[in-house]
C-alpha cells in the first residue's frame, strides 16, 4: 500500500517526493481506487483529511494517511473489525495507480494526417521544412538579418583587412 501512496502523492506534483499526499491527491486515490460510495464521499474525505493531518500543514504523512483510511474504511464496510477493514482497503488501494484524465491524445484521423503531411504543402510554408520533413525553426519562418554591421547592398562586406 505504501507504493501507491508513494505513486498517488507524486502524481500531477513534480516537486513531491512521495512522503506525504495533497488533499487533491487524496481524494484523488479514493476515486481511482472506487471507495467512493453512498456512505463514503468526497465531503467525508476532505474532514477526513484535515482531521487527521498535522495543524498548519497541507498534507498527510504516510502515518496519517493509514489512520484516515482506516476511518474511512470503517465507513466503507461497517460491521467488519478494523483489521478486516484495514485488508479490504489495502486490497482496494494496492491494486489501483494514479489514472490521467482529460489528458491529450494524439489523433489518428485521416483529415490530421492529411493537414500535418508537410510534403504537400506549397507557397511559402514549403520554404518552413527540410527536405525530409523536419522543420527549420526561425529561419524558416521569417528572413533572418545580418547584422554585421554593413550597409544592406554593400559587396565588399568582410573585405576590408585583405584590401588594406
């Protein structure tokens, strides 16, 4: 159980270390773990949480944690002793990872592959790519100035040292 706290309290945080969980993140594994249910909610999750975390901190230990979970698992299945509750909840909890949701995916449509194939591209984006279809970054994309210190049309630019 101790690896999918770890995995929950680093989720969507790249700062986490994984040694204690956000209240976003808690409620987060309670979701993707399905304890979530008529007796247990979201609202019974959040007094949960500040219940049992230290005053003036944001987030539970791993500590915490087991005794929040043993509260709410008391909740989930009442009328089982605690070490029972405590065994379903750890089955429930160890068995889950953090899920992304609403996150991007690439589209396989035929209509994307036709608009983002670059070797049909005419005018001036032609002029944005590589012959293999690789991009070329601002160069391609507008007309980079010289700035050498020369006026525009001068011919002899670079010349000065070998004529005098």
């Amino acid at each position: 159980m101790k690896a999918a706290f770890e995995k929950f309290a680093k989720f969507g945080d790249t700062q986490s270390t994984g040694t204690d969980i956000t209240t976003k993140n808690f409620s987060k594994l309670l979701k993707d773990c399905k304890i979530f249910n008529a007796k247990v909610t979201t609202t019974d999750a959040d007094i949960c949480f500040s219940k049992h975390k230290t005053k003036g901190a944001k987030k539970l230990t791993y500590d915490q944690f087991l005794k929040a979970i043993q509260e709410l698992g008391a909740k989930r299945f009442p009328g089982k002793s605690p070490d029972e509750v405590l065994a379903e909840m750890e089955k429930m909890i160890s068995a889950s990872s953090p899920v992304p949701v609403g996150a991007t995916r690439a589209s396989g449509d035929d209509v994307v592959s036709r608009l983002t194939e670059v070797s049909k591209y005419t005018g001036s984006h032609v002029a944005r790519f590589n012959a293999d279809g690789t991009g070329k970054g601002m160069s391609g994309r507008k007309d980079l100035v010289k700035n050498d210190g020369y006026v525009g049309n001068y011919k002899m630019s670079g010349k000065y040292d070998s004529t005098h």
